[in-house]
C-alpha cells in the first residue's frame, strides 16, 4: 500500500490536471458560442443557394453545367474536414471511421480513391493510414476564412473538370446540438440526387440567361460548392468547440472522482498509522 505523502502527491497532481480541465472547458464554452453564431449565420445563405440550384437544375438551358454531369464513376475525391486540435472526445475518430469505411467500399469495387483534408488530424492520420492526397489546408484557426479553402477547392474542381475525378464527397461532424455531433458524408459533385429531387416532381422550366448560360450557371455553381465546403468547416468548429466542451466536463468530473477516492484512501493509511504507533506505544 503507498504512504501518505505518495498519495498526497497524487491528490495534489491530479488537482492541478483538474484545474486544466476545468479552464479549457469554460474556454470552450466561450469559443462553442462565437461558432455557433458563425455556423448559424451561415446555414440560410448556404440553404438558399441550394434553392437556387435546385430551381434551375428543373429548366431545361441551352447549356448543361459540368458540375451537373453525371459520368462513369471511376474515380472518387473525398474532402475530410476534421480539427486542427484534439481534446476533443471521438469526435474525429467517429468521422475518420466512416470515411475509411466508406473508401474501403468504394475501392473493393475497383475506384480509385483520393483525398483533399482540411485540418491537422486528418494530416497526421492519412500520414499513417496512407492513400492518395491531393491537397491538404490546416491550422484555419477559430476564425477561418474562406480565401483560405480557395487552394484546395480550385484543385478539385480543376481536376473534376478535367476528368481527373469523377465524384467529391464531403465528410465532415454536423451540428445538431451540444451534446449531439453527427458524422455526415454527403455526395458534393456533381449535384447529388437528393438534391434534384425536388426539381424531378415539379413543373419543368426553361430561362433567358444574361450573360450566356455558361459563364452564369458555372459561376453559380462554384459558388454553391465553395459556400457547402467553408460552411463544413464552420460546423465543425462547432463541433469541436462542443465536444471539447464535453470532453473537458468529464475530465474535470472524474479527476473530481479520483481525488475523492485517495483522499479515502489517505485517511484509511493515515489511520492505520496512527493505530499501528499507539500499538507500539502500548
């Protein structure tokens, strides 16, 4: 059995590490909050360009957009947008799962598979892991921009216009509420059925588009596409700050719960000690 001074090391370390734990869950309730009103602000531009899309994808346009077109899937694109710093339960474990799972299937039916990441855990994990990365965007921040996405989202589009790739999927942690964070890998190029089948049920349109059909749709489309990848890293964010916040609640908890376990355990060496001297004594 340890004497009292180790256990009363113990107790004193572990009530510094409870104090850690402590702080960095009251910093991640600060930060949860300014990304959530980011995320927040951001859901309605990003639903409202879906509606935008969803409504020309019904006309029946002189030009057909290209990322539109749906082709032979030989090759896959995945966009793995996960955090730049840990602490933070399995939220990005859960994601990386369901990727690897998911590019598993995909390769045992003869695809090939490649990979744009957004944060430093997928980096450090896909270094393992191995695989084909295209492009990789880390250390965002708290406050990420979208010109620091545009790198990596112009070489995916580039590639897929080029017929480098044939599909993107995007893999990111939803928000759904601070307890909740949902893994999600949704279909990003081209425009996924889901997505079109509002536009299949309803009355079929056509449009006099000014400039040309091309330069207006392409450019639109980009725009969707880039505004559904930085909002997956908003929402993110949030999920990180929330699951960090989580994370660091428990922490703080059972380091409550430990220290109460050695302070039992001290007063019960502490006690034996005593009556072990009075024996001497008599």
């Amino acid at each position: 059995m340890a004497n009292s001074k180790e256990i009363k090391v113990q107790i004193a370390s572990i009530g510094n590490t409870q104090k850690i734990t402590s702080a960095m869950e009251k910093v991640a309730v600060s930060k949860m909050k300014k990304t959530q009103e980011k995320m927040l602000k951001g859901r309605p531009y990003r639903d409202r360009m879906l509606s935008v899309i969803s409504h020309l994808a019904k006309g029946q346009p002189e030009y057909k957009p290209k990322y539109m077109e749906e082709r032979e899937t030989k090759k896959i694109a995945i966009i793995v947008v996960s955090s730049d710093k840990g602490l933070c339960g399995g939220l990005n474990a859960n994601l990386l799962r369901d990727v690897t799972r998911f590019a598993s299937e995909q390769a045992s039916s003869g695809k090939e598979i490649s990979y744009s990441l957004i944060g430093t855990k997928a980096q450090s994990f896909f270094r393992s892991f191995g695989g084909n990365v295209i492009s990789v965007t880390e250390k965002l921040g708290d406050d990420p921009s979208i010109e620091q996405l545009v790198g990596s989202m112009k070489i995916l589009l580039d590639a897929f216009s080029e017929g480098e790739i044939d599909k993107v999927y995007l893999a990111s942690n939803t928000f759904v509420n601070t307890m909740t964070q949902q893994p999600t890998l949704q279909q990003l190029i081209p425009l996924s059925h889901e997505e079109n089948k509002e536009s299949q049920t309803s009355t079929q349109w056509d449009y006099i588009y000014e400039p040309e059909a091309k330069v207006l749709l392409d450019g639109l489309l980009t725009r969707y596409i880039e505004s559904l990848i930085f909002q997956a890293v908003l929402e993110n964010n949030a999920c990180e700050q929330a699951a960090k916040m989580i994370a660091m609640k428990n922490a703080t908890e059972n380091a409550g719960d430990l220290i109460k376990e050695l302070e039992l355990l001290y007063n019960n060496v502490r006690q034996a000690a005593i009556t072990q001297e009075l024996s001497e004594i008599v």
